[in-house]
C-alpha cells in the first residue's frame, strides 16, 4: 500500500501530494486511533495487536477465531445490544496484566495475607526491598517473618537482608486495612550490584489476589459466545445474553452481569487469580448456569449478587421505620423516617451485597453453599389524624425486601407484605326513612354509617356542604365522627339545619388524615342525599309577629279613645 501511494505520488503536483499525505495520516488515525464502529459483519482470524474502541453495532457480529489478539493499555471491544462478539480457539492477552499482589485484609491465623521471598535460591548475600503499589505506602503495617520478627515498613519500601545460606522467608502482612495497599513486587540487589526485579504476582503467596487496573475492556450489551479460549489481564462486564466454555480466565474476573436481562452460562472454565474476593458479580435478576467450573478458590468466593439503590414507598409521611438484616452483617441503621413524598431508603441507599456463593473449599460452603439475604422493613412509628392516641395502635408492620424491585411498597396489599395494618374506610349509607322535607328550624335527621374494611381502628371525622352551592352546612357539631374499628361499622346522627327554606341536597365527605400522600389511600370518599324540601311549618306563622303588631295596634286605638273621652269630659 506504501508502494501504491509513492508512486501515486510521485506523478502528482506537490500540493496534491500533501493532501494525500494528510488523507493517509486521517486513515491511520481512524485504523489506530479512538474509536472504529463496525456495520458489517467482521471476522479476526490472524494475529494482531488492538488499540482504542472497536464497536459492534447492533445486528452485526465480530468473529475472533484462531488467533492471538494483543489488547494495548485502555483499548476496549463494545457489544451493542443486538450485536455479538465470538471468541473461538483464540487468545485475548496483553503486554500489560496486573502484576502487583494484595491481602484480603483479614488479619492473623489461617486467613492471614502472606508472601515468600525465595531466598533459598541464591548463594549469595542479598538485600530484599518491597514496594507498595503505586500510589500506596506501608505506613503503619507490620510485617512478620516467618512468624517471629516484626518489622515496620516506611512509605516507599520495605527492606529485609538475607545471608547467603538463608532459607526460603515467608512475610505476613499485617495492618488496617491491608487490603487497600497492594505490593507490586520485590526488587533484589545483590553485593556485586546486580539486581533481579520479581513482580508481586510471580510470588509464591496465601490469602492473596492480583492487585491493578484492568488493561483493556470487553462490554457487551448484546450477545458474548467464548470457547477454547483464553482470556488475561481484562474486564469483563458482559450485561446480554454470555456463553463461556472450555476456557481459561486469568487476572480477568470478576465477571460483571449486573443488568437485570444478563444471562450468564459458565461450562468447562478454569478462573484463576481473580481481582477481588469472588469470581462473579451478578445483579439481583442474573441468570447463572454453572457446570464443571474450576473456581479461584481460597478466600475468593463463587459470586457475589449486588444490589444498587432501594426505595422505600409508604402511603404516609413521616413514618419511623428501621431495616433489619441488610447485608452479610444482617446490619441495621437505625430509625429512619419517610419524606414528604412518602418515601424512604432502604438501609443507607448504596450497593450492598445480598448473595454470596461461597468457595467450595471455605468453612462457610460446609455449612450452607449459599448465603442469602433476609431484610424486613418494619414500621416504628405511623401515627396519623386517625390514630393520633395510643387508644389507636400504630399502623404498618413488617414488609420483605425485595431484591428485584427498586422500590419497595410498604402499603396494604403489596405483595411483599409480611404483616400490615392499616384501616379502610368507606361510607356506606346515609338514612333518612321517607322524610324528604322538614322545617329548617328544627333540622333534617339522618344517620350516616361508615365502614371499615381495614384491620386497624381509625378515629374518623366527616364534614358536610350544601351539594349545590359547596357552603358548610350545620349538621350538629363543627366536625361529626368518632371511632370505626376494624372490620366493622358505626353510625354517626346528623341534624341538618340549613339557613333558609328551599330544596337543597347535602354532600358529606370523609375528612382524610393530612399525612397522607394521596387521599385515598385508606378510602373515604363521600355521599349526597336526593333533594330536601326545607319549608316553615304553619304553627311557626302563627306564632309569628304579625298577630302580635295587631294585638298591639288594637291596644292602641283602644287607648287613644280613651284619652279623648276623658279630655271631652273636662
């Protein structure tokens, strides 16, 4: 292709050269650079070295098959959703693994982080120094050899002197925490000046794992087939539908399947030396299928399944709640109180663990192969405008978390109920007999019956308004109501004294409490009555004031001629 463009040159005004100059430099960049999309259906099957992102577009597929591909620092294959990457009887490798080591941070004993410096293998004086990875600092640990001496390392290193007859040294690390500093390896230097570098992870070690950054990246969306293959040094967050078999995993797990649509089928696949304390991380819906896996093993669990951010939905605000048993601690965070909105955290809100599939060869798999998690939502306080009293117990109860949901509803009826109470409250009736008419003065009567369907009493209260015009109406008391309990009903008398005469209706309504985030959580809702003819009664216009204002006149003229009588007789 350089021949072609030389020539092509050549036979072109030195403008036009330069501009083919430039064109070939924008190819290679395109080729070498960035980022690449696929739109076509691509197969690798020779060796060769990648850099930057390749992207496999939905409906398309990249094929790697018999080859070895060198994935350069940073470089990453994306998987489209609807796309597929195949991997077949081929390396995926990289100039660049981890190579550091690190401890689990659990301290002395059986479980304690240690490393061999293979001092028998030379005969000669030699001076051992360790370096923290980068960025880190041995500060403040200790280091025990061959469990007797204590020694304390500085911020950059850590220096042991060794004999010539000196016998193969095992050095336990000890300190808080002592999985957040890793060791990238030992560097040994010899009388006569010569030196031999030994990465951590070329180390004979117990309780340890690889400790670095991932080279490149593998993320798929849509659709992962490996076989007869072999995978080092990368990350793999495969979120579709993934098929790996007859394969060997090495510095590249844990797998990530966290998408609520992954699919994970693992047969015949050898992991080793996984970059944290499991071997997979699945989301709470991943789907597994595991046959013939030769796992990591030690301290590294099988899995672990996470869960992100969880809500708690209750119909009230203000409810006091607590979450017992979050986590492999079973850890609870004490009283906890839902907004304005109703709504509340599920523990602190972060990703937490809720499975663990434990290493075949850990004391916790003899006991039981998988832990899970059992956490309950239980309600402390729920106190509202209907039970405001102690004479009223508190509503709520105990409700499961469910991993799967993002929310959890903590509401009568939702299927993660335990056990809940909560009224239900209904207007059943309002009964007047045959009397449609009565005489403002002396009022309409009727008996309003309220319901509750709920398992929890409720102190209700009703208003009523005139169904035309919305006014307030006289019914009796301000607010007319009382105690409903559970599964029952109660009646509550109303007199209705309107203002004037006509025919009026009334609409009565249950006076929700304002905690509520919806009104009609717990029901309520109200009732009109048909049209009442309000008139006075006859027997009110006899005993009215015209007769009296008569009476009255009639004493007048008779006192007025009395007067003019007496003052014609004088």
């Amino acid at each position: 292709m350089l021949m072609a463009f030389f020539l092509l040159c050549i036979t072109m005004r030195v403008t036009g050269c330069a501009v083919l100059i430039v064109l070939m430099m924008a190819i290679s960049i395109n080729v070498n650079g960035q980022e690449n999309q696929i739109s076509s259906d691509i197969i690798w099957d020779t060796d060769r070295s990648h850099s930057g992102t390749i992207i496999v577009s939905s409906g398309y597929s990249l094929t790697i098959e018999n080859s070895v591909v060198s994935m350069e620092a940073g470089s990453r294959i994306v998987v489209e959703e609807g796309a597929s990457l195949m991997i077949s009887e081929s390396e995926i490798t990289t100039p660049e693994p981890p190579k550091g080591i690190v401890g689990f941070g659990h301290g002395i004993g059986n479980s304690a982080s240690s490393f061999m410096i293979p001092a028998s293998d030379y005969d000669e004086d030699f001076r051992a120094f360790i370096s923290p990875s980068e960025g880190g600092s041995f500060f403040g640990f200790e280091f025990v050899v061959n469990e007797d001496e204590s020694i304390y390392g500085n911020e950059s290193e850590l220096m042991l002197e060794f004999d010539s007859d000196a016998s193969d040294t095992w050095i336990t690390v000890l300190g808080f925490p002592t999985s957040s500093v890793g060791i990238a390896g030992l560097e040994l230097e010899f009388d006569d000046s010569n030196t031999i570098q030994i990465p951590g992870i070329e180390l004979e070690t117990r309780n340890m794992r690889p400790y670095g950054a991932a080279a490149y990246e593998i993320v798929s969306s849509g659709s992962v087939h490996i076989t007869g293959s072999s995978v080092l040094g990368g990350s793999l967050q495969l979120d579709g539908n993934t098929i790996i078999s007859q394969t060997a995993l090495n510095r590249s797990t844990p797998i990530m399947a966290m998408s609520n649509v992954s699919n994970m089928s693992l047969s015949n696949v050898s992991i080793g030396w996984s970059m944290d304390d499991h071997d997979l991380r699945m989301g709470p819906s991943t789907v597994l299928s595991a046959n013939s896996v030769d796992w990591t093993g030690g301290l590294t669990d099988r899995w672990e399944r996470r869960v992100g951010q969880q809500m708690v939905e209750f119909s009230s605000s203000d409810v006091i709640y607590r979450v017992d048993g979050l986590g492999y601690q079973q850890s609870n965070m004490g009283s906890l109180i839902s907004d304005q909105n109703g709504i509340g955290l599920v523990g602190s809100g972060i990703e937490r663990v809720v499975e663990i599939g434990w290493a075949l060869d850990s004391d916790e798999y003899s006991q039981s192969p998988i832990w899970a998690e059992e956490a309950f939502i239980i309600t402390e306080s729920f106190r509202t405008a209907w039970n405001p009293q102690s004479e009223v117990q508190d509503y709520g109860g105990r409700v499961a978390v469910d991993w799967n949901k993002s929310t959890i509803i903590a509401m009568a009826g939702s299927p993660d109920i335990v056990s809940w109470e909560s009224p239900d409250i209904m207007i059943l009736s309002i009964d007047y007999g045959e009397n449609l008419d009565a005489d403002p003065n002396e009022g309409w009567r009727a008996n309003l019956t309220i319901s509750n369907k709920g398992n929890a009493d409720a102190i209700v209260y009703f208003i009523c308004d005139d169904a035309q015009t919305g006014l307030r109406q006289s019914i009796g008391d301000a607010y007319v109501g009382g105690l409903v309990e559970s599964d029952d009903t109660a009646i509550f008398p109303i007199n209705w004294t309107p203002a004037g005469e006509g025919e009026m209706a009334l609409t009565c309504k249950i006076l929700t409490p304002s905690q509520l985030v919806n009104e009609n959580f717990w029901g309520g809702g109200s009732i009109t009555t048909p049209l009442i003819d309000f008139l006075h009664s006859e027997e009110d216009d006899a005993g009215s004031v015209v007769p009296a204002l008569v009476a009255m006149a009639g004493v007048g003229i008779l006192i007025g001629a009395y007067l003019m009588r007496r003052s014609q007789s004088t």
